[in-house]
C-alpha cells in the first residue's frame, strides 16, 4: 500500500485433513480471506509451499491452477457472483461447459442440480427476478456441479436473513456429511461455532486452531 509493505499472513502453518469442516475467523483484515484464497488457488503465496492432494501446487502455471480449480474446489462467495445474464440453469451449467462435459450429460446433471436445491421452478429466470436465497442455493449449485472435493465458502451467509443463511448453511453441512471438505470464513461467531475445528485469526496470525472432537 503505497511504500507501506502490509503482510497479510504471516507464518501460516496449517493443515486441513480430507473430509473436515473447517471454519476460519477474525475481524476484517485477519488475513482469513486471504488465506481462503491461497487455499482456493486465486492467490500467489510471496513465499511459502501449498500442497493440494499432496501435490506441490504453489509453482503451477496459471493454466495448471485453474484445472484444478475446476476439478476439485468449489467456490461460493457472500455476493453470489452469478452472471447476469444468464439464467439460474445456465449458470449452474457453466462449469460443465468450461470442463468439456458433453452437453447430454450437462443436462442431466443440471436438471439434477436443479431438483436436489429445489430450484426446479426458477431453472429459466436470471439472477435479477430471484431472492438472496434462491441465488445462493444457485451458486452453491454451480460450485457443486463438478463434485469438487473441496467447497470454500467465503462469508456465504453475509447478505442473507438469519432464517435463509441458517438454510443455506444447511445445504453446505449436507454436502459434508457427504464426504466434502468445507471450509468456511466468516466473522460471525455462532456460524463459525458450528464448524467441527475452528481457526481464528489476527493480523495474518493463527491465534486459535481448536477441533471439537465430539462433532
């Protein structure tokens, strides 16, 4: 910033097993979002090793990343980034289309989509004519669509009432119970709490790394 160097993270040594749910918390600029998006591969470590499935993955081409972002993470952000225009089908079929999966079987896998996140009525309407929830449960659709092994959730209930968040995160828990890794950030201590190990962070520090061994 300016002449100012800021260390977003700074001696991060961490690892998240297959399988776990995992939540990260702080105030805003933690460096929890950040962390996130090393995880998620949109950001470049200064310095420092990632693995990913044991496989050194931090000096990756741009190209090489960005195939196993499609394989094996899912993305679902707090401000749902869905394309505008088009619609709740097509936009959960996206991906399915960057992944060259042939287009009978992007079909059967939205219409499948669709009906496990009841979303079936909305398939034809675009982002604008649906609710804060109905374009979440899309975009956790779309990031489930090529069965990662890995959902990051970045803050995925923070433009949601009380009652559509606790669903929404209903839907990703489910998803856990069904073998994904999830990994969630946010600042909000009662959604964090229901992860099974929590991380809280502090001015790009792990303060706290604490597993409940009972969830």
């Amino acid at each position: 910033m300016g002449d100012q160097a800021v260390c977003a993270l700074n001696n991060i040594d961490l690892h998240i097993a297959s399988g776990e749910y995992v939540s990260i918390m702080g105030p805003s600029g933690s460096g929890k979002s950040t962390l996130l998006n090393i995880i998620g591969l949109l950001d470049k470590p200064n310095s420092g090793r990632y693995e990913l499935d044991e496989k050194l993955v931090t000096n990756l081409s741009e190209t090489e990343q960005a195939k196993i972002r499609r394989e094996k993470i899912g993305f679902v952000f707090q401000s749902f980034h869905l394309v505008p225009r088009l619609t709740a089908a097509e936009n959960i079929e996206l991906p399915l289309i960057l992944g060259g999966v042939p287009p009978e079987q992007r079909q059967i896998r939205v219409n499948e989509a669709l009906q496990a996140f009841e979303l079936k009525q909305r398939a034809l309407h675009r982002p604008a004519e649906l609710s804060g929830g109905q374009r979440q449960r899309v975009a956790i659709a779309r990031a489930t669509i090529m069965q990662p092994s890995v959902i990051l959730a970045d803050e995925p209930t923070g433009n949601l009432d009380h009652q559509i968040g606790a669903e929404v995160m209903s839907l990703l828990e489910d998803l856990h119970h069904r073998g994904t890794t999830l990994i969630v950030v946010t600042h909000d201590r009662e959604l964090g709490g229901r992860a099974h190990r929590q991380i809280a962070m502090r001015d790009g520090k792990i303060l706290i790394d604490h597993s409940d061994d009972t969830g």
